[in-house]
C-alpha cells in the first residue's frame, strides 16, 4: 500500500517520526534498536548507524521515569507493540527535560525565598485581583493565604482585610504609594504599592511590600511613656536633692570658712554667675545651694547637673532638650532640657570642665544672650536663670591647655569662690565629727561618741577626702563598732600611722605675683590676729613682730579689732 506521492505508510510513517521533537526509539521482539530519530542521536549523543541493531539495555541499563542519558535529564515512557496478541516489541520515548527541570527548581527556590520572606510580598494583577501572596500573610489577616488568590482588592478592604487598599491608591495615582494600614488581626502595617506597566502604558501588576510595624509602634509608645515617667522622676529627685542640700549645716568654725561663707551670702544677693574651686569633698555642692537659698530666685527650681555624668552623646539633649523628630527615637512632643527647666531658679553646673568645648560654645551663648537653641529647633527660647559652676580641676591649666575655653572661663569665674581643703582649716575637723555623730546617732538609734583621743588622731590627719570623707568614715565607725565609745584601737591603721606632717596652713589656689600673695597672705593673718586679740600688743605677741609693725600693718590693710565699732 502507497501514499499519494509515491511513499509507503511505513515511510511516510517514519517520516513523521524523524520529524517529532522528541527522542523516539522502535525496538523488536529482541530488544534490539530498529529504528531512532534525529532527537534520539542528540540525547544519546551517536550516529545513528552505531546505534541501530544495539540491545536496549546496553545503552539503557535500567529505564525510569527520569534518569540521566550524556548528562542530559531524560524522561523516558515505554509502549509495548502488539501484534497477532503478543508482544513484537516497543516504542521507547525520549524527552530531554534539562530545562524543565532547571526551570522547577528555580521555580521552587524562588517559591521558597518569596514565602520565607520576613515581609509581605502581595501581587495583584491589572484587574485588581490578588494573583500571589507570600506566608507572612496569614499572620496579617489571620487566614491561609490560599483563600486571598483571586479576590479583589476592593472586596479585600470591604471584609475588613484591610485599609485602607494601597492598590486602590496606585490605580489612582498610577505611582508608587506608601501609606500605613490596619489588617483584620490588629496589625499596623507600613505598605508600598509599585506598578508595572506594559509598553502601552497599562497597569499589568501592582506588587506590594509590607513590614509590620505594629512592634515598634508599641515600643515607641512605651519608650514615650518611660521618658514621661523618667521625667517625673527626675523631677523628683532634684526637689529631693535640693532639700537635702539646703537642710545641711554648714560647718564653719575656722576664720578661712568663715570668710568663704561671709562671701557666700554677699553674692547670693545678685545675680552674678560664681565660679566654685576646691578639691573633690569640700562641698561645692551645699554651698552652691547655700546662695541658691539665700538669693531671691530661692521660690524658684535648683537644678543640679553633673557634667561628668551624663554620656557625651545625650548631653547636648540634656543640656539644652530637643525638637520633636530632631533624631530617631526622639518623642514626639519633643523635651524640654535641664537648663530650661531651671528657668526662675539656678543651674548649678557641677564639673562643668568635662563639658566638651562643642558644648562649651553653646553654654557661653546661653550665658550671655539668655537665650537657647533646643537640638533640632530654629527657634530661641529665652530662659530666665542663675548660672552657679564649680570644678575639683585646675581650670587656668586647662584654659592655657586649649581645653577649656577661654571666653567662656572669663564669663563663668564673675565671682570666684575658693573652698580651702580640711588640712588647711583643722578647727572644723572635730566639730565636723561631732556633727556626723550626733546626726548618725539619731538616724540609727544609737548613743556612740568618739574619745578625746580618737579626735585629736582624727584632727592630725590630712584627709585627702576633705569633708566627704569625714561623714563616710564617721559613719563606718558608728555601724561597724560594738563598743559606745571609739577608741584609737577602732580607728583605721592608715590614719592612725599616717605620720604624715600638715601641710603649711597658706592655701595657694593659682599662681600670682609673689609681691601679691606676700601682701594678701599678710592681710589675712593682720586681720585674723585683730579678730582674736583685743590689743595692738596681743597681736604683736601672737605674730612675734614689734607692735609698731602691727599698727602700721593694721592701717595699709584697714583692719578692725576685736570689739571695735
């Protein structure tokens, strides 16, 4: 039987197989090849003479469903031929599915990144139904992401889903939106829609990134919440410290304290910016709050900032506060500063040589113009308040060291108030321990004094520690001790053996002309000689000059005797 042009339905046939673009194999009742096509030599990678005539199984040990051929991944499927009611061989298909299958696994890798994603990825179509959503999703709208595919947006937000629908906004934009949304299961969600357009201008796929934020907005709120609380706090405890520092007595029985404080309650009268010097433990601090007291502005706040405190990077927002949004983090309402608070009252600026020089510029500025510039603001907002500064530092050194500024000094040291360490006024010592005694004593319960002895051990030492030291020692005795009295056993080895000698009683604060401190070192001893004797002829005995110096002495410094009017 022939075809119309000439071929037999076998040629014809086999035409067509050599045509198909799959690998096609015929074998016989043998398992011999009889017949292969263009594809087949391609995947197996022969001529097709050397194949024909070949037993299957040599060139296919085992035939699966998919398997490995020249490198190639194969799918094969078997039909077995019948003829006459049995088996007189097959046809073996071959299809080269390399690609396929480098296109399923990306597919799949794809599939696994887009659901892994840790925000949502949300793809609607040019219709505005919902073609894709990732497996953060379910979390969002609180069902499987497989009951969203197909629905559209607007059916999306009228169940609540949520709103409102970013892709509503691009359809009508025709832009990238970003808005915040509130899902069904009470998240708050930061969205941004992007279109993709066709050649034509058209939306063909809206794909939609989303974060939930909803964590961070309960962690702003809370950290708004905290600083409120914070502030009240705050507030709290320099009303507390204040009324701390202004209910300390001040111990003042030697002639050097007692000028300190006769300065003191001169210039708390004004409102001059004082400038306090002395060694750590001296109580800079109680006598800042002493003028405070005393000074008009006492109705009003006394804020105390340590300088060396605060960390560098919040002291400028402390200092001088900040406008809302002026960093990340920062409240809304924004915050007033310490300075501002203490407008009507007094800024006692406590170590204020660790102020950075950065900050030193704007606290000259504020010094002088009354005026400040919160962190991230325009606007200058005139404060109302009384500087007082104080350092343990050589603050001339740091000044000729560059580290201090220089302007800045000259308007904080107006009036300078030096508080001489212990060792230079021992007359204070003992009535400074018999005040912490009596003042422990009556805030544990007990009924402690300290020998005569232990007092003049006590008054021998040289306390590095000034005043501070003082309380903290006396009360470590009073805990730590069974007995009523204190003895020198009870006292520590080191004051006990301390051995060393008191340093000379003239306290040097700064270098000046010798010729200056000669005279001013003379002036104060003429005057504490005329305070304690009540004749020209007592002083000179007491000074051991001949009383002709003392009078002439007397009349170059001005000073006043003992009972004098």
């Amino acid at each position: 039987m022939t075809g119309r042009e000439g071929c037999t339905l076998e040629e014809k046939f086999l035409e067509v197989l050599e045509a198909v673009p799959v690998g096609v194999l015929l074998i016989d009742g043998g398992g011999r090849i009889t017949f292969l096509n263009r594809a087949a030599e391609q995947i197996f990678g022969s001529l097709r003479d050397s194949l024909l005539g070949r037993q299957l199984g040599e060139l296919c040990p085992e035939l699966a469903e998919k398997m490995e051929i020249n490198g190639k991944k194969v799918a094969a499927t078997v039909k077995t031929l019948v003829q006459g009611g049995q088996p007189s061989g097959a046809v073996v298909i071959f299809q080269d599915i390399t690609e396929y299958e480098a296109l399923r696994e990306a597919k799949e890798e794809l599939e696994a990144i887009f659901d892994s994603s840790f925000d949502e990825i949300y793809v609607v179509d040019g219709e505005g139904f919902t073609r894709r959503v990732n497996k953060i999703g379910e979390t969002y709208y609180g069902v499987d992401t497989g009951k969203i595919i197909g629905k559209h947006y607007s059916e999306m937000e009228r169940e609540g889903y949520f709103y409102p629908s970013v892709s509503r906004l691009v359809f009508q934009e025709r832009k990238r939106v970003t808005v915040m949304q509130r899902t069904k299961t009470g998240k708050v969600l930061i969205v941004t829609g992007n279109p993709v357009f066709d050649e034509a201008g058209r939306i063909t796929r809206i794909v939609v990134n989303s974060r939930d934020v909803s964590e961070l907005i309960n962690l702003k709120q809370r950290l708004e919440d905290t600083e409120q609380l914070v502030d009240k706090y705050r507030q709290l405890v320099m009303f507390l410290r204040q009324e701390k520092l202004e209910s300390v007595e001040i111990i003042a029985r030697s002639a050097q304290m007692k000028q300190v404080l006769d300065l003191v309650d001169r210039v708390a009268q004004v409102d001059s910016t004082v400038l306090i010097t002395g060694e750590s433990g001296v109580g800079k601090g109680i006598i800042a709050a002493r003028i405070h007291k005393m000074s008009k502005r006492s109705g009003g706040p006394f804020i105390t900032i340590n300088c060396g405190a605060i960390p560098e990077n919040l002291l400028e927002s402390e200092l001088f506060g900040y406008e809302p949004g002026a960093f990340t983090g920062a409240r809304r309402e924004g915050k007033k500063g310490l300075i501002e608070m203490g407008s009507g009252g007094t800024v006692f600026l406590d170590e204020v040589t660790e102020l950075p020089l950065s900050l030193q510029v704007k606290l000259l500025r504020v010094i002088q113009e009354k005026k400040l510039v919160r962190v991230g603001g325009t606007q200058e907002i005139p404060v109302n308040v009384r500087f007082i500064a104080a350092t343990n530092r050589d603050i001339q050194k740091l000044v000729k060291e560059g580290l201090f500024r220089e302007d800045l000094y000259y308007r904080l040291n107006v009036v300078p108030v030096t508080i001489p360490p212990l060792r230079y006024r021992k007359e204070d010592i003992v009535p400074l321990v018999k005040h912490f005694v009596e003042r422990l004593n009556l805030k544990y319960d007990m009924n402690k004094q300290f020998s005569p002895e232990a007092l003049e051990i006590l008054e021998r030492y040289h306390w590095p520690g000034n005043v501070r030291e003082v309380e903290n020692l006396v009360e470590r005795l009073l805990v730590t001790t069974d007995a009523g009295v204190i003895l020198p056993a009870h006292l520590p080895d080191y004051i006990v053996n301390s051995g060393k000698e008191t340093p000379g009683r003239v306290y040097v604060v700064g270098i000046c002309p010798l010729k200056q401190a000669v005279d001013e070192v003379e002036r104060q001893l003429i005057e504490l000689a005329a305070q304690k004797c009540r004749t020209t002829y007592e002083m000179a005995g007491l000074l051991q000059v001949n009383q002709s110096t003392v009078v002439r002495k007397m009349k170059k410094y001005r000073a006043k005797m003992k009972g004098e009017t």
